[in-house]
C-alpha cells in the first residue's frame, strides 16, 4: 500500500461517503468498538472484516484487500485496470453501454490517426 494506514484509508472512505462510525457499523455488520480498532490501527482487519467493508462500500475485495496490505501492490497499469473496474460497477448497464461505444470510437480514431501518420 502507500503510506496510509488502513484506519486513515478508512476514515478517508467513510468521509467521501459523509458516514459516521455507526452507519458503517450498519452497513457493514462489524462491532463499534471493532471498528474503533481497525480505525485507530490497533487492529489490523482480517479477511473477514475486508469483505465486509468492501461490500459496505461496494468495493471490490481486492481493493480492500490491497489497502489492508493484505494482497502485493500493483504496477500503475494493474492499478488504472482496478480502478476503471470499479467505476463499471458502479454504472448502469445503459451508462456502461454508452462509456463502452465512446471507447470504441476513440480507439477508431487513435488507429485512424496512427495510419495517418505512417
């Protein structure tokens, strides 16, 4: 991971979210005072509670499993390929068709160009 704790990844989470300690607790099924650990960093979280809060915040696993250093960090191309992952989702299958189509036609255009050039 970087240099951020899982607590301070967490608590970075919940803020874009605007949830307190409580709602995560509810959403994700894990004892306040659990919580109160993993976000302090006296704790560290186990499998378990890494696919509980990936669900909570409707990540995929191994972007919690990433950031509790529970799985090896990826180069930057593995990284951007998760993070698009993530933002398809997210999407509606209508939004994901529409980002789907317009990639296509950049990549019409970029091998259009290219031929160009040559």
């Amino acid at each position: 991971m970087s240099n951020v704790s899982f607590g301070e990844w967490l608590w970075k989470e919940m803020e874009q979210r605007g949830w307190s300690q409580s709602e995560m607790c509810r959403r994700c099924g894990i004892a306040q005072a659990s919580l109160g650990r993993l976000l302090s960093g006296k704790r560290n979280p186990g499998a378990k509670a890494c696919l509980e809060i990936a669900n909570a915040l409707n990540y995929s696993p191994e972007v919690v499993f990433r950031a509790a250093d529970l799985l090896p960090v990826v180069d930057n191309h593995v990284k951007l390929i998760e993070e698009w992952r993530e933002i398809l989702i997210r999407l509606t299958p209508d939004n994901r068709q529409e980002l789907r189509e317009i990639a296509e036609m950049k990549l019409r255009r970029q091998r259009a160009g290219s031929l160009k050039e040559n």
